[in-house]
C-alpha cells in the first residue's frame, strides 16, 4: 500500500486518494493517513467505509 500511495504521490501530487475499505480495515487506512468520509454501508454483503487520503498525504 504504501508503494501504490508513493506513485499516487509522484503522479498525481495534487490529487487525494479515495477509497471502499472493509470496515475491519479502517485502523490500518487510518494509520496510513485515510480519514472516513461515509458511514458504514454494505457492499456484496460485507461492511465497507469510504475513505480519503489528502494530497500530498
């Protein structure tokens, strides 16, 4: 994750990075710099969270 968010940077240095984490998976985006920007909601059945990370992390 941290490689994919390195080349975001670099590609895309003034853009934030979104997106669906499994709800069980919020502490670990959390910790990457992702802050929750929805409430939890189902997706194929299982709980997901949308998250956003801002440019330039």
């Amino acid at each position: 994750m941290r490689a994919a968010l390195d080349i975001c940077a670099r590609l895309f240095p003034t853009e934030p990075v979104a997106l669906s984490a499994q709800s069980h998976l919020v502490p670990f985006y959390r910790a990457l710099g992702f802050v929750p920007t929805s409430d939890e909601y189902l997706d194929a059945g299982v709980p997901h969270v949308d998250m956003r990370r801002a440019a330039g992390g």
